[in-house]
C-alpha cells in the first residue's frame, strides 16, 4: 500500500479498532487563532495501531501564516500535540510504517529517513531514539520549574532553570520555529517544544 502525503482531508474519515470514527479535522492558527480546517493542509495522517499520527504543512486562509501541524489523535478523539522536531517525527512515522509494511512516497526526505533505519538494526534505531528522546522534556508535574521568570517566549513564561530526574538545566535560548532544522548540543535539552535550557553538574547549580 502507498501512502502519500496529500491534501489533508483525503484521510479522512479514519476509523479505529474500536469502532471510533475521526471525520475531519482542524486546528486553530498559531498566529490569528482561526480555525483552520484540514482542506488547507498538506501531509499525511496515518492510523498505527489505536493511534492517528497527523504530519502536515498547513497555511491559513485568514492570514496567510504558514505552519506546522504535528499531533496524535487517540481512539478517544482527544488530540495530542507533538514535541519532538519536525525531522524526528518524520523518522519515527517512518519506521512505524515500515513495520506496519506501509510505504510513504519516496520524496528526498522521507527516502534519506528510510536509508538512515535501514542501514540500523532494531536495537540501533531504539537506542538512536532513547538517546535522542532523554533530550526532548515535556512540561509536566515531574518538572519542578524555577519561581524566577527571565522572560516570555510565545505568550509563556521563561523560567530561569529547571530540575528533572536528578538534572538541573539552565535556560539558555528559544528554539528556532517548528519547521527550522536545528542540532541540540551536548548537554542541552528542549524543553516544551520551544525553549533550550544546558544542564548544569552539580556544584554549578
């Protein structure tokens, strides 16, 4: 079977395992705030087990910005949002599809992500993705985030440090746009999809 990215509401309805049915699907614009519907976006979504993987490019018809649309959808309808950059979602949708015997069509990009899985074993691409994931933190109640406000990125707040899983990690910059290609450093992590903080050894904290 081929799977090729498309206009985006050609996917759907999508149906699940437990009989749940996704007819359409929109997300509001990060700029204007309108509603955008998935008739104004290029990509794919694809059904993995219980799951619905949305990778597109959408543009608004309101304002014209142009952005990203990275998210899950579970079998309850609830819409997930997905932190990881733009490249490493594109690899995992990937391997998930070569598993499932689904091919996407062969553009540069998706036909450079192929090549890098195929020339790893099952135990390399787990551990390329262990490595790479341990430096991806989500904004949740195991972060403890420091009371000191540096400043604001998109509408939120800049906490001066943060602490999770024994590390301390400093701010250090905001994260380029959603769709920019860019390489963390050792010792950096992105922090809520949008802010990179440095870790710290412990008698610099």
């Amino acid at each position: 079977m081929m799977m090729q990215p498309d206009r985006l509401d050609r996917f759907f309805p999508i149906t699940y395992p437990n009989g749940a049915t996704v007819s359409r699907f929109a997300k509001p614009c990060p700029h204007c705030r309108q509603l955008v519907k998935a008739s104004a976006m290029e990509g794919v979504a694809m059904l993995l087990q219980d799951k619905v993987f949305v990778l597109a490019d959408g543009e608004c018809p309101h304002c014209q910005h142009r952005f990203v649309v990275k998210c899950v959808i579970d079998a309850y309808k609830r819409v997930l949002p997905v932190q990881l950059p733009v490249f490493l979602y594109r690899l995992l949708l990937r391997w998930g599809a070569r598993r499932q015997l689904k091919l996407f069509r062969q553009q540069p990009e998706w036909q450079r992500a192929r090549q890098l899985v195929e020339a790893m074993d099952p135990e390399q691409v787990k551990e390329a993705i262990s490595q790479l994931t341990s430096r991806l933190l989500n904004d949740s109640e195991a972060v403890e985030k420091s009371t000191d406000i540096v400043g604001r990125f998109q509408d939120q707040p800049i906490h001066a440090w943060l602490r999770h899983d024994g590390r301390t990690l400093v701010f250090d910059r905001a994260a380029p746009g959603a769709d920019a290609q860019f390489q963390l450093q050792d010792g950096e992590v992105l922090f809520d999809g949008r802010l990179i903080y440095k870790q710290v050894m412990p008698e610099q904290a």
